[in-house]
C-alpha cells in the first residue's frame, strides 16, 4: 500500500496555519469525524516539514502565508521527501500568480478559508481517492501550454473514462449523477468535460455530444 494512503484505521491529517483561530477551527472540524486523526499543528515552515517527516500524514493542509517560510517552499520540501504527499493549499490569499507553480510541484487541491466544514472534509476524501481538485474558475485561467507538451490537447484522444463520461452525459446524466456512479466529486467532474471540451474543440455539451457521435467514437452500455 502507498505510504501516503488512509489505512482501514484513521486518516492523519497535519495542519500548517500560523493563525489559532483558523487552526483551531479546523482542527475542531475534523476531530469531529471519527476516521480523521489530527497528528499536529505548526505555525511555521520548519515546524511544519519536521512534523510532516516524523508523523508521515496523510493529508496536509497548508497555509500560503508563514512567518518564516512561504507555503511553497514548504509544500515543495514535502514533496521532496515524499511525492506521493497529499497537499491541499488552504489560504485566504490570491493563489492565481503561483498557481502553475504549485501545479508543477504537485499540490493535491486548492481551498479556501471560506470553506464550509462540509467542503473541508469533501477536499480531503476527494484527495485521498487521488483526485486533483482545482475550483473550475481558476481551472480555466491555466496557461497550459507552460505545463503540457507542445502537442495540441485538440489532437489528443478521449481518455476511457472521459468517453465514459460523455456517454452518460449523452444520455441525460447530470454531473452529479455521474459523479455518485463514479463515486468522484461534482467538481472532478466538471474538471473532466473542461478538458473533454477542449480536446474535441467545443464549448458545450451539446456540441460535444455532437462531435463525438459524429467522429464515431461514442461508447455504449454493455
């Protein structure tokens, strides 16, 4: 099993915050939850990575701004030591300028301090469960071409599960009826036509729907 994966017992979660109250609270939330074991809280860079050496969480929420050393330094030396860290940046600043960096070094999700206790815990099993979870509105402003190959994402064929997902959405699915069969978030879901969408060149589901039959590609149930 991968080192950084929730065993059948609790999940440690280590949260890096320089501010008690945000800490706290979030520390209250999940201690709340049965399968979530909150290993520490550092209020520093370096606290934080020595914490994350000898506790080995499974989940690490991070905060951008430290009094010593900035998010990304951080989430950085984390995945240095260990790439198969799950790093969820959870600030309340504009992330938008580093964004293709925190991409690059590997972060696992994107949240913010606005968050509902509810979307807290969401993010972390979407994570665990090797999701990539990026809020659509940021999502759509990445200069791909810094992070892909020079290859055309147009020229690039449908994965099996976004020919899957396009099927069920040609049959009436809603994101959220997809994202329950597939036991995936609304979100990821919406992550997978956005790219479905720009392999294909078209701007909705409609068109998409339209595209794929055409190309004759589309996927039927068994």
């Amino acid at each position: 099993m991968n080192e950084m994966s929730c065993t059948s017992n609790r999940c440690k979660v280590l949260i890096v915050d320089d501010h008690p109250t945000v800490s706290f609270g979030t520390r209250f939330i999940l201690e709340g939850v049965e399968k979530y074991e909150v290993v520490g809280v550092a209020d520093r860079g370096v606290l934080a990575v020595e914490m994350f050496e000898q506790f080995s969480p499974h989940v690490i929420l991070l905060d951008l701004m430290l009094p010593d050393m900035e998010g990304i330094e951080v989430a950085r030396r984390m995945k240095e030591h260990n790439p198969d860290a799950h790093i969820v940046i959870f600030t309340g600043m504009n992330y938008l300028p580093i964004l293709q960096k925190l991409i690059a070094i590997g972060i696992s999700g994107v949240l913010t301090k606005e968050a509902t206790p509810e979307q807290v815990i969401r993010m972390i099993e979407a994570v665990q469960g090797g999701e990539t979870v990026i809020p659509l509105s940021l999502f759509r402003q990445i200069d791909f071409q810094k992070t892909k190959s020079k290859a055309s994402t147009k020229d690039q064929p449908l994965t099996e599960k976004e020919s899957y997902i396009l099927t069920r959405v040609g049959r009436g699915f809603t994101n959220k009826q997809i994202a329950k069969e597939l036991y995936m978030t609304t979100r990821s879901i919406e992550y997978y036509l956005t790219n479905i969408y720009q392999k294909l060149d078209v701007k909705s589901r409609a068109e998409a729907i339209e595209k794929y039959g055409k190309i004759g590609t589309a996927h039927t149930d068994t």
